[in-house]
C-alpha cells in the first residue's frame, strides 16, 4: 500500500468513532433552547438529521402545554465537543452555536 494511503496519514483515527476518536472533529445537530430571561440549553447531539428532528418534536410537545415554557426550541448545527463542554444550565455566552447551519453565527 503506498505511504499516502495509510490510516496514519489519513487520519482514520478522525473519521472513525469505534476506535476512540476526539469528538472535536464530529458535526452533527443539537437542540437549543432559549428563555425568557436570555439564557440557553443547547443539548441532545446526534450526528444524524432524522433523530435531531424528532428529538426536537418531542421537546417542542413537551413545552407547548406547560406554564413555562421557553421563547425559542430549535436546532443547531454544532460539533460534538461543543455540546460536551456546554453548561448544563443558565448558560449566557454569546460564542455558543446559534445557527441552523455549519459557519454561521
């Protein structure tokens, strides 16, 4: 096999999850939340766009008939060490992913 072509100089170690890779470099979708008094939730990565939906249904049927319920439920493109090191409540930073899309803030 030519040295171009070894998983060393691929960085297969990057593409494949199996085998213990850095969630740095995994893209996916997570859901955030917004409330009333301008923190958020971000929460839920999955890296596929069929279970990101129907994650987000069910949370946006979980709030919709509540006393409280948030200003905004939606999905964001985000990777998955960004959701890892997320607070898990009352979070205000205006770097966290807020974008439908990869780029975009």
């Amino acid at each position: 096999m030519p040295p171009w072509l070894t998983p060393a100089r691929t960085r297969a170690d990057v593409t494949n999850r199996a085998e213990g890779a850095s969630d740095t470099f995994v893209w996916g979708y997570a859901i955030r939340r917004e409330w009333p008094d301008g923190a958020h939730d971000l929460f839920g990565f999955t890296p596929r766009a069929d279970v990101a939906l129907r994650r987000l249904d069910r949370d946006r049927g979980y709030w919709r008939t509540g006393p409280v319920r948030p200003t905004a439920v939606y999905l964001v493109a985000v990777n998955a060490a960004d959701v890892a090191a997320h607070p898990v409540r009352g979070c205000r930073r205006s770097s966290c992913p807020d974008a439908p899309q990869r780029g975009q803030r």
